[in-house]
C-alpha cells in the first residue's frame, strides 16, 4: 500500500511539473493576442494626417473615430466577463480576435468614412475580449502569489504592441501606405485566432493536470458550495458591484488611464508635430518614449508590489509622481518644456503611471475569487469610457480653440483635463484598502 501511494505522488508531481511547464504556452499565446490589441490602441495617432487627407476628418471626427475603439471595448466589458466566467477565455478570446482581424481589414479597404468607422469599430469590440481572457487564465495557471508579477510582465509585452504601433508604424505606413499595413495587420489577427482555438485551455484540469492555484485547489477540496461555481452569474455580478473597496480602485484606474491612454493614442504625436514641429516618425518616437517607461514600470510594479506583499503604498508612491510629471508637461515653460527634457520625462511618466498594475491584483483581492472575470470587467468599462470621453473632449477643445490658440498654449488647454484626472487619481488611491496580496472578500 505504501509503495502505490509513492508512485501515486510522484505521478501527481509529474503532472503538476508538465502544468508548469505548458501554463507558458497558454500565456504566451494570449499575451501575443495582447500585442496586437495594444497596436490597434495606439495606431491612430500616428496614420491621423493619412486618415484626415483620405477622408476629410475634422479634429473633433477624428477623436470620435480614435475615441470608437475604447467605446465599443467599454460596452463589451460586461458582457466579456460573463463569457468569460461562463464559456471560458479560449472560445471568448479566439472568436474576439477573429473579429478584431475582420475589422481591421474593413478598416484597411474602407472605401468611405463610414466602413472607416465600422472597421473601427469592429476592432474595439473584437480585442475587448483579450484582456478579462489573460486575467482569468492567470487566475487558473498561476499561484496566487505571481498574479501581480504576471499581470506586469502581461502590461509589459502588451505594450510592445504599442510600441510597434509608434515609428515602426509610421515607417510602415510610408513604405507599404497605411491601407495595406492595416490589411496585414487583420489577417494576421485572423491567424492568431486560430492559434488561440488550438493551444489556450481554460484551466490545468482541462488538460488532465492538477490544479496550480491555491484557492482553486483549497476550494475543490473542501467543495464549499458558498464560494464555488454553484453561485449564478447574475448573482455574482451582485456580489462584486457591491463590494464597496472596489469602488476607488475602478475609479483610480479609469482617471489613470484617461489621461495616459488618451495622450499616448490619439494626440501625443498631434502634440509633437505642434508644440515642437516635428515630422511625424520624430513625433512618434518621442510618444514611443512613453511606452517603454510603461513597459518598464508595469514589470516593476507589479513585481515589487508582489515582493513587498503591499498594494495600497505603491499604488500612492506611483500615483503622486504621476502628477508631478503631468505637472511639468502641462505647466511648466507655459506648457512646453525643454525638448531636451521630454524623452526623460515621458519615460518617467510611463512608468508612474503603471499603478493601474497594481489595481489589477486589488480587484482580484477584494472581489469574489471565482469571480474574477466579472470584476476585471467591471473595472475595464469605467475605465473604457473614460478613455473614450477623453479623447473626444481633447478633440472638441482643439476644434473650439483651434482658432483662437496656437502651438504650446492650444495644448496646454488640450491637456489641462488630463492633468486633472492624474490628481484625481491619486487621490482615488488615498481610499483603496491594503490587502497584503490576499483575498479579503471574507
């Protein structure tokens, strides 16, 4: 008896290490899927005088066609977390990214303003199913412990894709026309969905594996029915709205990223060209400068709040340098700093503004563990829809004081709204509770 519970043992060690291993694969495949959603986010600043000269797009359109992609990623936030929580992330992300691969190649071929719009949108709906997919797999792959470093190290590949998405666009752009870069763009997303189909599994157990995460494997042994799969999901979107510590965490997220995403996008390089007048592969390497900080930060962040076992500090420590680098940007020299200074700066402003990596895990820790879908979701809309009512409103102040404004001080009333939100955003961070990296819904 004893020598058949040794070699029972050692067959569940070996099926873990095989789960450890092959967890990679899954994660990889997604995080690539990641790539390509971070491309699309930022892609439209830089092919925007393409797209006015094609199409005739006044500012005020064109940060309603930008802002398209964050509206229709914000409307399919809820709806993703249920399939998600539901169907499971390799359906919900392999049939997103197939949809995001058709709109992009609308986009590419649109013969009109309208099928530019449509296209678009169909991106935005398509790649909002990526996101919720990665958190809800790490929840499944990964130990409770690497969620936060693994949330970093998802932020910090995805925003490689907005890398791509600044010179070597342009580049791109220049050499193959904007129409054909887009084009390729989409049946390569076409591609990777079927790549996702075959090699994303849902959990270890889908793949005769034991379970890797400790709360999983905790309540799968005790089968406790009052946190398990038993709850439906109407009840469980319940739970998590009214989880009240939830609550400054989507706000601190949604002001972060109105400010960051909505510059980074669709007016950073607008700001280049017209503050400094720069061509636009120039423009764009300094918007580039702003994602490697952000690449940077979000590996850091998410690791050193692991590492400490802290949430609430880091978050603050983040948050308050964020603002001092808007302040600069906004303020300083009557709202345009030394060109010398910039790339500093806006490395360092990438980076401080990666507490939202933070937020992440804090969503997680305060919500319903089987839940986690739901609650990523959540925060995913508010935050959606402020990234998209900040693009438009930069657009409809540029239009209003277009004519009035000119060079630094036109900017300085474009981007005094973000400078807002980042200081409403740490103080969002003043109310988030400290979890200590553990779940404290009970």
């Amino acid at each position: 008896m004893l020598v058949v519970r040794e070699v029972l043992y050692v067959g569940k060690d070996e099926e873990m290490e095989r789960g450890l291993r092959y967890r990679w694969i899954v994660w990889g495949v997604m995080v690539l899927s990641y790539v390509v959603v971070f491309f699309h986010r930022l892609a439209a600043g830089v092919v925007r005088n393409d797209l006015v000269e094609a199409f005739g797009l006044s500012g005020a359109a064109f940060g309603t066609l930008a802002s398209l992609y964050f509206y229709a990623y914000m409307m399919m936030q809820i709806p993703v977390g249920l399939l998600v929580d539901s169907l499971g992330a390799r359906i919900t992300i392999s049939v997103g990214t197939l949809i995001a691969g058709v709109g992009a190649l609308f986009f590419g071929y649109a013969p009109t303003a309208s099928v530019l719009f449509l296209g678009r949108f169909l991106v935005g709906i398509g790649v909002a199913t990526v996101f919720v997919s990665i958190l809800k797999v790490q929840s499944q792959w990964f130990r409770e412990r690497e969620f936060a470093t693994l949330s970093g190290m998802t932020s910090l590949i995805g925003n490689g894709g907005g890398l791509l998405a600044q010179t070597p666009l342009a580049l791109a752009v220049a050499f193959l026309t904007w129409r054909t870069t887009f084009a390729a763009i989409g049946v390569f997303s076409v591609f990777l969905a079927g790549v996702c189909y075959l090699f994303v599994r849902n959990s270890p157990q889908d793949m005769g594996f034991p379970s890797i995460n400790e709360s999983e494997r905790k309540r799968n042994e005790s089968s406790d029915k009052s946190i398990g799969g038993k709850i439906s999901l109407k009840e469980g979107f319940k739970q998590v709205v009214r989880v009240r510590h939830l609550w400054p965490v989507i706000f601190f997220f949604s002001f972060n990223q109105g400010a960051s995403l909505s510059f980074t996008s669709a007016w950073g390089v607008a700001y280049m060209e017209s503050v400094y007048g720069l061509p636009t592969t120039s423009a764009s390497s300094y918007i580039a400068v702003i994602l490697i900080g952000l690449m940077v930060g979000s590996l850091f962040s998410g690791w050193f709040s692991d590492r400490m076992g802290r949430r609430k500090w880091p978050m603050l420590f983040l948050a308050s340098l964020n603002v001092a680098t808007w302040a600069i940007l906004v303020f300083y020299n009557g709202g345009q700093p030394p060109l010398a200074i910039l790339k500093p700066l806006f490395f360092i402003m990438g980076f401080t503004a990666t507490g939202y990596v933070v937020s992440w895990a804090l969503a997680r820790e305060v919500t319903p563990s089987n839940f986690t879908g739901i609650a990523i979701s959540l925060m995913n809309t508010a935050c959606f829809l402020s990234i998209g009512l900040f693009t438009t409103l930069l657009g409809k102040i540029l239009d209003r004081y277009g004519n009035l404004l000119q060079g630094p001080l036109l900017f300085q009333r474009v981007l005094f709204p973000c400078f807002a939100a980042v200081l409403l955003s740490f103080v969002c961070a003043l109310f988030v509770p400290e979890t200590k990296g553990e779940n404290i819904y009970r």
